[in-house]
C-alpha cells in the first residue's frame, strides 16, 4: 500500500474529476509544474508526465471497453499520471504501469490510492536499459511516439517485450513528430487508425487511435 499521507506532505496537488466510460474518477495532479523544471534547460526533461493529455482520456475509454483478460497482463509505457493504468485497472485489467520519473512515479501510485485500485504494479522503466522480467500481450502508451531520438530504442523494445500475437495501441494527438513516427512504425508493423473528436467549450481536438501488429517478417525473427 503507498503511503498517501507521504505523497501529500512531498506534493501540493490539485485535483481532476473525471467520467469515464460511465465511472467516476479523482486523479491528483502537480498544481505547479515549476518545481520539475531545470529552468537552465528548459528541454531537458520537461514535465509532460505532469499532465492528463486527452489522448490518455481515449486510451482509458478504449481499455475500459475490453473484457479484461484474466489471464493476460497489460504494459502500459509512459504511463504519467496513472490515468489508464488506474480505470483499467479498476474494470478488472491487470496492468502493469511504467515510468522513468520518480515523481511521476509517485503521483501514479498515489492516484492507485485514491482511486482505490492499490493492485496496479507500477514500475520504474527507462527504455535504454529495459529490465522487465516478462512479456506482454497488449502494450499501451498514450502520446509516447514524441521524440524521433528515442524511435529505435522504441522499436526495439517493443520487438523484446511483446508477445507473439500481441497487440500495442497508441493514443496520441495529431503532430508532424508524432506522424512522422508512425509512418516509420509501418515499416515493423500493420497499422489500424481510428480518428476520435474531443469537444469542449467550442474547442475541438483530434486524437488518433493506432492499433499495431507487428509485420509477419518482423514477429517470425524476434
């Protein structure tokens, strides 16, 4: 069990309601990210864990509305906050959540808490030096197809830890990076695309759903 009085005397928070395929969620997030920030460096190591992204929205309805396998684990890679990590598990997914920032880290096991879903394994992760002890049917990631820099430690540990048959899905908004990352995915696996539209006070935004299995020639050499 994560000691949450611990996370509430490290962090100042604020707090996020969320329906979610119908359920109703509390999630904690960073009420300033200033404190994250090398402002020498703004680049380096920027807080994008420290927000709930919409993709992550999508990515939580979509699992949700999988009959959990009670046999199978899911991967989910940059996982943030805990959002999907939290709603899946909560509608019965075992899952395990993977970060590199501690402090994502332990806002993700904090949200566990307070969602009441203290099962979720959540792990430190850094995709240079993967040290996971199995693989996974399903790996999921929402906006992690960011950096072109980490694209070939991206496919490479896909290739180690998926299992043959698997299925990775992707959430992420539309952006040339992000774009330009699943056009080289094409060359390692079959690419399915599904366009969901966000609506909110007279905005709108465009979330891309990317179901991928790897190519036959790829999965055979692994």
């Amino acid at each position: 069990m994560y000691d949450i009085e611990t996370f509430y005397r490290e962090y100042e928070v604020d707090f996020k309601e969320m329906t979610i395929a119908g359920e109703k969620f509390r999630f904690a997030t960073p009420s300033s990210i200033d404190r994250f920030i090398d402002f020498n460096n703004i680049e380096h190591d920027f807080p994008l864990w420290a927000k709930i992204w919409k993709a992550s929205w999508i990515l939580a309805e979509y699992v949700a509305k999988h009959p959990a396998d009670p046999a199978g684990t899911i991967l989910e890679i940059g996982s943030g906050l805990g959002v999907v990590g939290v709603v899946a598990s909560f509608f019965g997914h075992r899952i395990t959540l993977t970060e590199y920032n501690d402090h994502a880290l332990n806002f993700a096991r904090a949200n566990a808490e307070i969602n009441q879903c203290s099962g979720v394994n959540v792990v430190k992760l850094d995709w240079y030096q993967p040290d996971l002890d199995e693989t996974y049917g399903w790996i999921i990631g929402s906006e992690v197809l960011y950096h072109d820099r980490d694209f070939e430690c991206l496919i490479a540990f896909l290739k180690r830890y998926l299992k043959p048959g698997g299925v990775i899905t992707f959430t992420l908004g539309i952006r040339k990076d992000g774009l330009g990352m699943i056009d080289k995915m094409r060359n390692f696996y079959d690419i399915n695309i599904k366009k969901y539209t966000i609506r909110s006070e007279g905005d709108s935004t465009q979330i891309l759903l990317c179901s991928m299995t790897p190519k036959p020639s790829i999965e055979t050499s692994s």
